[in-house]
C-alpha cells in the first residue's frame, strides 16, 4: 500500500476485517437496508460504515446489488426496510436533491453527460445557490452575473486539472466515453461534496485516461473526502482503495484491506463459484 | 387572376392575428418541449382556459376585462398546476397522456350543456366582452393599402399583439439565457444527473409548465377578443398539433422560432390556398381537376407535403441546428 498523508486512511490497520465491522469515524452509517424487487431480495445489509477521509470500493460480482444499493443510498430508490445516515442525519425518504444538498454527490454507471449543453454549462450547472436559477431573478442579469463568472471561473480551474479545458465550449455529446466520465466526475466536484460515490468510474475509459482518472481519485482523498465506489477493475480497486467492501447476492460478505479481501475464500467463491478449481473433464470422463 | 387580392390575404395572414395566436401557443410550448423537455400534449386547453376566461367573467359577471385577464393568469397556473402535481414526478409520457386528456376534457366541459348557462355550450359565447379593450382603440379608421388591409379593430387587436409577443419573447430570451434556462435545457437532457447536482427538478418542471402554460392562455386571450366570440371547438387537439408544427418549423429551443414559425405556417396556408382558389375560379386549373370546394382540402394535403419536405431536407428547422440535432439526447 502506498504512502498517505491523512489520517482517514490509517483506520484499516485496526479495523476488523469483517462484514459490518465498526470504522472509528464513520460518515455514513447504514443498517439493515432491503430491497426487494417482487421476489428477489436485491439488497440485504445488515450493517456497513464507511470511513470518513477514505477512498472504499464496493465490489462483487454482476448482479450482487452494488448499483441498487447506490441508488437506495442517495435516495433514487426507497428500500423497503432500513435506516442510514450521512454525517450522523438520518437520510430515509429524503430525495435525491437533498441528499446532493448534503454533501453526498454521486455519478451513474452510464454516464449521464448533459449531451446537448457545452462542456462548460454541464461544469456551471453543478455550482450550488445559484441566484440565476431563480426564475425571478433569472431575468435581471446583473443579479446573477458577477456569481456567474466566479462559477466558470471555478469551472476552468477543474476542467483544466481533468485537462478537458480545451473542450470546455463542445457539446458534452462530443467528447469520448472515457472524457465524459472525466466531466461527470468533474461536475460533480462542482457540487462541493463531502463525499463522492462513483458507480464505475472506469467502465470503457482507455487505459492512459484510468491513470489521470486515478490521480483525480486520490487527490479527492488528500483534499479529505470520502470516496465510495463501484468497480470491476481489480486492478484500480488494489491500487487506490484503502478498504474494500465485497457484496454478493445482496449481501456484504467480506470487508477488509485490498489484499485481505482478494485471498479471502468466500470472496473467491462468490466471483468463481464453489467448485472453481475442479476440473470439469476429469468429472465427466470418470 | 387577381395578383394583388392573393398579396393582401397572404400578407395580411402573415402579421395577423392568427399568427400572433399561434405564435404565444408556441412560445408556449417552446417553454415546455424546446427548453424543458416537457411533452405537453394540451396546450389548446390553456388556449381554451385563456380564451373562457376573459369571456366568462365579462359576460355572466359583469366583471371588468382587466380583472379578467387576471383571473385567466390564475386560471392557467391553477391548471397548470393540476397537470403537473400529479404527472412531473413521473416519467416524461405521463404528462403527455395527461395532458392530451385533460385539454379534452376542458372543451368537452365548455361545450357540455350542463353548464349552458355560464360557458355557452357548443355555440360558445358571442358577445361585447372586448368592449373595455376596443375602447382603447386609438385608431378611427382600418388600415388601407392596395398590399395589406386592416379594419380598425384588427389593427388594434395586432398591434397590441405584436407588442405583447415582443415583450414576452424579450423576457424569455433573458430567461433562456440564464442560469436557470441552463438549468431548464439539462432537465431536458437527463433529469436524474440534476436531481444529483442538487437540483430539484420537480419544482423546475412545474416553472416551466406554469410559464409555458400561462404564455398559451395568453393566446387565448387574444383568440377571444380579436373575434369578440369563444367556440368549444376551436380548441381541439388540433391547435396543439398545429402549435407544435408552427414550433418545429422553426426549430425546436430557439427563441425567436415560433414567430417565424407561425409566420410560415399561415403564410403558407393562406397563399396556397388563395392560389388554388383563384386559379380554379378562372379556370387555370379545369373544374374536373380540383373544384372550388376542394380547395380547402388541398391547402392541407400540400402544406403537408411542404412540412414532410422540411422534415426530410430540413429536420432541424429554420432556425435549428443541425449539428446539435443530429447529437442523438440518448447516445
């Protein structure tokens, strides 16, 4: 594991790895939370806390519920039983705008781009207590101008650490899969939050761009926010995350370090099956 | 043929009232559909809600047509707000399905005979409740020039009416322009990445609707007193349809396009039309091809060819662009 320089980090040396387990700082606290679609049960959590100051994947395989557990905790999904809460505020029934509000901003799988507005407007749009987006005063300009130029001025300066500067005046609609998951995330920063969840931040970004997506991940973490995200890369799941959260079936079934988790048998199970390692052919032929 | 008579008529359609009419039903729903992404299937019921209300109160109340014209803003919020309450937490079809039912249900109400008394029924209401508006009428005398022809009333009525679309399309184009207008046009692109910016969108979509809506009832307003009369059914689903051709002619977001649009549009109605009937009435066109009752049936055939032209060569409107159409909303 790499060097860091902030406290939040340092939790996992003296947490114990096991599903729910009680992190020293929590930011979002989430416990028994269902979620059933007709018969299915697609999420089951007894229990989860997520560090404060750190960066925490959610993995597990197609189908485990990561996606709707998102959705459950920011509020674009009611579950059917449970309570969680962010920053010690319980947050059930309270919309997905509110709960952006304080502070939890997420982006989505398939990227949501706002296709036909500029690069710019997408990064201005995420700017909170916008006097312009009052429709009374949206028609007397000089109220809402000189906020506006702070805005894009705060705008560039992110754009221009996620290098998407010199598009800053496309539409959205013409940047590349991976640049848009860069604006995505960028917008989202614009929001100010306290914590950010990514649903697969990396899903069809070509590997020269997963690296600067990667730094952007981290320098979240040193500026203290929290990272919770979604991800199949095991790869960038080893090299940022200081905790790993491991969901199968709806259920958390191991939590613990990068490496903990990647030997731990249920974990192995739960992505290859039980009987991965006997060969099928040998069966057959006996 | 008479050249000139077909220059006056076009002409005279091209400003008059019902382009100005149809102009505010597509600003209208320019607000909705171009900015906000709302599928506003029943604008002719904010036509129809503008247009009994400035009537209605005149002439069975006895009240002033200022008042009127207030109690019609309010009348459009209010259904406005009875749309959007229930259907702007849904997904965008729910309002369409809604919205094409309930401007139905306004003109079936109008027309129906339990409320005779007070809305008429399907004859409407005829009467003098523009009077405190003409009244106002500077002008003693029509407007008399070989190319265009108005009498005093008509030239009141698109005078105040030009003005009026003036004024509204200057304060939307502030608003389009704003922050909030940024905030309008991403709602349309994908509502859930607002929502997850903090936004909240429902309140936004109920603006638009609100806006939109009162901007149509304002068109009502000018459909009853420019003709000093309120039919049911001349607010039928078809208004909407032709509110929403007159809007994609000119391109769909744009501000200034549904006044080119409506322009276009009863242009083209009217100069086809004049055409066809002068030229079967001396005989350029023979009896046994088109005759003189067919003409209005013919109008809409070719106006229907011209719009399927504009869509194949043109899809993006007049003053749309292209570039930004052929970004597929969902890619």
């Amino acid at each position: 594991m790499q060097k860091r320089n902030d406290g939040g980090a340092s939790f996992a040396a003296t947490t114990p790895m096991q599903p729910g387990s009680a992190k020293p700082d929590p930011i979002l606290i989430a416990d028994q939370i269902t979620r059933q679609f007709g018969g299915l049960t697609a999420v089951n959590v007894d229990h989860l806390e997520i560090q404060r100051g750190s960066i925490t994947a959610l993995i597990g395989p197609n189908g485990a519920g990561k996606t709707t557990f998102f959705n459950l905790l920011t509020g674009y999904d009611a579950p059917n039983s449970g309570t969680w809460s962010f920053n010690g505020l319980p947050l059930n029934g309270i919309p997905p705008h509110k709960v952006a509000r304080l502070g939890m901003v997420r982006t989505f799988q398939l990227t949501k781009a706002l296709y036909r507005l500029t690069v710019i407007e997408n990064m201005a749009l995420g700017a909170r207590g916008q006097k312009g987006e009052s429709v009374l005063k949206s028609v007397f300009p000089w109220i809402w101008r000189a906020q506006e130029a702070e805005i894009r001025i705060k705008a560039t300066s992110i754009l221009k650490n996620f290098k998407l500067l010199e598009k800053q005046d496309d539409f959205a609609a013409a940047l590349s899969g991976g640049q848009r998951k860069l604006l995505e995330m960028a917008r989202a920063l614009m929001v100010e939050p306290e914590m950010v969840m990514l649903d697969e931040p990396m899903a069809g970004v070509n590997p020269a761009l997963k690296q600067s997506l990667l730094e952007h991940i981290k320098e979240l973490r040193t500026e203290g926010k929290t990272v919770l995200f979604v991800e199949h890369d095991m790869d960038m799941v080893h090299e940022i995350s200081d905790w790993v959260i491991v969901m199968a079936q709806g259920e958390i079934i191991a939590e613990g370090t990068p490496a903990s988790v990647m030997g731990n048998q249920q974990v192995i199970e739960a992505y290859l099956g039980a009987h991965h390692d006997l060969d099928l052919s040998e069966k057959e032929g006996a | 043929m008479d050249f000139l008579f077909i220059i006056q008529q076009t002409l005279g359609a091209t400003i008059g009232v019902n382009t100005i009419i149809f102009a505010l039903a597509a600003i209208g729903l320019n607000m909705h559909f171009g900015y906000t992404g709302l599928l506003n299937f029943g604008q002719a019921g904010f036509l129809a809600i503008g247009a009994y209300s400035v009537a209605v109160p005149v002439i069975s109340f006895g009240v002033p047509l200022w008042v009127a014209f207030i109690i019609g803003i309010g009348n459009s919020i209010l259904f406005a707000l009875l749309l959007g309450v229930p259907t702007l937490r849904l997904r965008a079809d729910y309002l369409a399905i809604v919205t094409i039912a309930a401007a139905e249900i306004v003109r079936q109400i109008a027309r129906s005979a339990t409320f005779n008394e007070w809305l008429g029924g399907s004859d409407g209401i005829t009467g003098k409740f523009g009077k405190d508006f003409f009244d106002l009428n500077p002008f003693k005398e029509g407007l008399e020039t070989p190319i265009l022809r108005f009498n005093a009333n008509d030239l009141w009525v698109v005078i105040t009416g030009w003005i009026l679309v003036a004024i509204i399309i200057f304060v939307m184009w502030l608003m389009v322009n704003s922050p909030w207008g940024r905030l309008m046009r991403a709602i349309r692109e994908d509502e859930d990445a607002v929502r997850s910016l903090g936004k909240n969108v429902y309140l936004y979509k109920m603006q638009s609707l609100i806006i939109g809506g009162v901007i149509g009832s304002i068109g009502g307003f000018v459909y009853a007193l420019s003709r000093q009369s309120v039919q049911p059914d001349n607010y039928g689903t078809a208004l909407t349809f032709f509110a929403y051709t007159v809007l994609i002619l000119g391109g769909a977001a744009r501000v200034f396009s549904p006044i080119v649009g409506a322009m276009i549009f009863w242009f083209l109605i009217v100069f086809i039309e004049q055409v066809l009937r002068e030229a079967v009435t001396n005989n350029v066109i023979p009896d046994w091809l088109i005759g003189v009752n067919q003409v209005g049936q013919i109008r809409f055939m070719l106006m229907g060819i011209g719009l399927m032209c504009l869509m194949i060569f043109r899809p993006q409107g007049i003053f749309g662009d292209k570039k930004e159409l052929a970004l597929d909303a969902k890619a």
